[in-house]
C-alpha cells in the first residue's frame, strides 16, 4: 500500500511527510517538487507569510543517488518563520477555526490546536503529491488542477488540450484557465481585503490518461471515489466535494446524466481501450472504478477563517464577549487550493495504481502494466 503522513507545526522548526510503499527504481527530480511548492504559495490574494517562506523540499531518507530504493521516503520542508516557543497562547478562539473545539477537547490551549491545524500542514502534502506525480507521468498519467470559481464569480475551464491548460493556468494570476478574467477578480479580491473580510471559491482537477479498472467495487472503503472525496475533504478549510456532474447529477433525469457506450476500433490503443463516451458526466468514475474516461473532482472551499475585522467571541478566561483574535492571514488562497487539492488527487490516483500493478519496483509496474492492456484489449 502506498500511503503518507506527516508532521510539524506552522511556526515549528520543519514540516515532514513519510511516504511509504513507493516503488524502487524512480530517478526523483526535487526541481518539479520545489515547482509545486512555489506554485502553493503564490495565487493572487495571498498573506505576509508568503513573503517570508521560500518552500523547498529536501529528500532525507529513502533516496540513493536521487533514485527511489522501496523503502521509507522523508519529504522536509523547512519554516523559516519558526517562532514556535515564543509565541504566546491565545484567549479569543477564531470562529471557523478548530480553536475553541480544540482547546476544550484537549482541555489544554488554542495555540497548541492551530499549530497543527494551519493550513501550513499542507506543504508538505503538496511535496507528496508532487513524488507521486512523477510517478504518475511514467505510465503517462497526467493531472492539472486550477480555480473555477472565487467569491462567486465563475471562471469555466476552457475545452482545450492539455499542455494548452498548463499555459493558460500558468498565465493566470489566480490559477484559472481563463486569465482574461483576471483583473475583474483580483478588483474583487482587492476590495473584499479592504473590507476586512475573506474570499472562497471552487476548485478542479483533472486526470487524464487513466487506465481502466484502478479502485474497486468489492468493498466500501476501497472504492477510488471515497478515497478521493476523503482525501480531498481533509484539505483544510474543503466543504465539498464532486466528482463529474456532482450534485447536478441530483436535478437531471437519468437520461441526461449516464455516459452513452460506443466503440471506437481506432482508439484501441488509448487508455480509453477504444470504449469511447459521447460525454464524461460521471468523471471518469463508476462503481469506485475507473473507466477510462479523464477523472474530474471539484472541491469547494470556504473563506479564510481569520479575519482582519474580527467576528464575535469570547474570552475563554473570563467568559465575556470580546472580538475574536487576529492572526497575519491570507484574504483569498484559493488558487493555493487548486495545487494542493490536485496534490491530494494526485497521491491517491498513484495509490490506486500501486493497489493494481504493485509497489515493489517501477520496472516491475510498467510490465504488469502492459501486461493488463494487452489482455484487456484481446477481452
């Protein structure tokens, strides 16, 4: 099984992750991993924490001469805002935060939760997601994440091909696929800063080059789709997530939602196998199981919870009404969204893929690999 953990707190010394289960025999370049990184932090509308970190991930155990060994791999990024020990507790709990659940069932302080729970966590989720995509790209698998939506403005992707939405995401201020808008939605973002408040949106991430059959549909914990939703509504501040149509799927008849079967003898050699779909509303997911089709997930993620005017608290000590606390925030960070939800993405469409063809060796992978294609197109 390939999966991760990670540890550390936002202003502590390092955040780690621990992937394990990776398959010997990958040469890792940190150079796409430092990439991401950098693409995490930056997104128009992001705070002065942004301006103080510069994330690089180093590779501390797991690696010979940059090649994965099958053992254990130590992802660190380093805070260079490490202030831990000398910051103070705080007594306001934040609404929208764990502050106030935390402290009460730990029945110890706020800071002790918020170190932890900051989103700062997710740097180094990013650099996991990152190690899996680049074994993603050896079977030819390939993700893109960006925004749709921001503060109720929608930014619909544009239907072109894939290496034409890496450009269009990369010219993009707020990581759409449609940097025309930008300007509209950065004024947005401007003015909502001014205000004291925050900004959410919509999210996307799309995988194409999917084989068929990764997931299952024999038992409820190892279908794809719950993997995904789960991992993706741990991302901090996610309250939703679809895959494909999504909740629209709820308002059409049945008609208009199930993904016609044709066949296609010139794309036999496709992922795809030649089954081709007239349209792609289930996302490229049905039973838990892919089905050749590009995977579609969206996440909806909800305003920053910090706010320059604060909401309405109490003082944990004496009980009283007072203005919650305030602590160096972001007004809009959902272009951040867009690459750490792709990085979770990304992580369990690799486990997905160790689960079928094995984890021992990339060798070994990319043979059983051609193996199922083959048999799977003589079926």
């Amino acid at each position: 099984m390939l999966r991760y953990w990670t540890a550390g707190e936002s202003h502590g010394k390092t955040m780690l992750a621990t992937v394990d289960g990776f398959p010997a025999g990958l040469e890792i370049d940190t150079e796409l991993i430092d990439a991401d990184l950098k693409r995490r932090q930056g997104g128009y509308g992001r705070g002065g924490r942004q301006r103080i970190e510069t994330d690089r991930v180093e590779l501390l155990t797991g690696i010979w001469k940059q090649t994965t060994l099958g053992s254990p791999i130590t992802l660190q990024v380093v805070n260079r805002d490490y202030k831990l020990e000398r910051l103070e507790d705080l007594q306001r709990p934040r609404p929208g935060h764990g502050d106030l659940t935390g402290a009460i069932k730990y029945l110890g302080s706020i800071r002790g939760v918020l170190e932890r729970a900051s989103a700062r966590e997710t740097s180094v989720r990013v650099a996991a997601g990152a190690l899996a995509k680049q074994l993603l790209a050896q079977f030819n698998i390939h993700t893109i994440g960006y925004v749709v939506e921001l503060g109720g403005v929608a930014v619909p992707p544009q239907d072109v091909p894939l290496a034409e939405q890496y450009a269009l995401r990369d010219a993009s201020e707020i990581y759409s696929l449609d940097p025309s808008r930008d300007a509209e939605i950065k004024k947005l973002i401007d003015e909502t800063g001014k205000q004291g408040d925050t900004l959410g949106g919509i999210v996307e991430v799309r995988v194409e080059g999917l084989p068929f059959g990764l997931g299952t549909h024999a038992q409820w914990d190892l279908k794809l789709d719950g993997r995904l939703a789960q991992a993706v509504m741990a991302v901090q501040a996610i309250k939703g997530v679809e895959i494909g149509l999504g909740f629209e799927a709820a308002r059409r008849p049945g008609s208009q939602v199930h993904d016609p079967i044709q066949f296609d003898a010139s794309q036999q050699d496709t992922p795809t196998l030649g089954y081709a779909r007239p349209t792609n509303n289930a996302g490229g997911l049905e039973a838990g199981m892919t089905n050749g089709q590009p995977l579609v997930v969206r996440a909806a993620k909800k305003p920053i919870s910090t706010l320059r005017k604060p909401l309405e608290s109490i003082n944990l000590e004496t009980k009283q009404a007072e203005s919650a606390e305030y602590e160096r925030s972001d007004v809009c960070a959902v272009s951040a969204a867009s690459v750490i939800v792709e990085s979770v993405v990304a992580f369990e469409v690799a486990r997905a893929l160790v689960d079928k063809f094995g984890n021992d060796s990339l060798q070994e992978m990319r043979a059983r690999a051609e193996l199922f294609n083959q048999l799977a197109r003589e079926r």
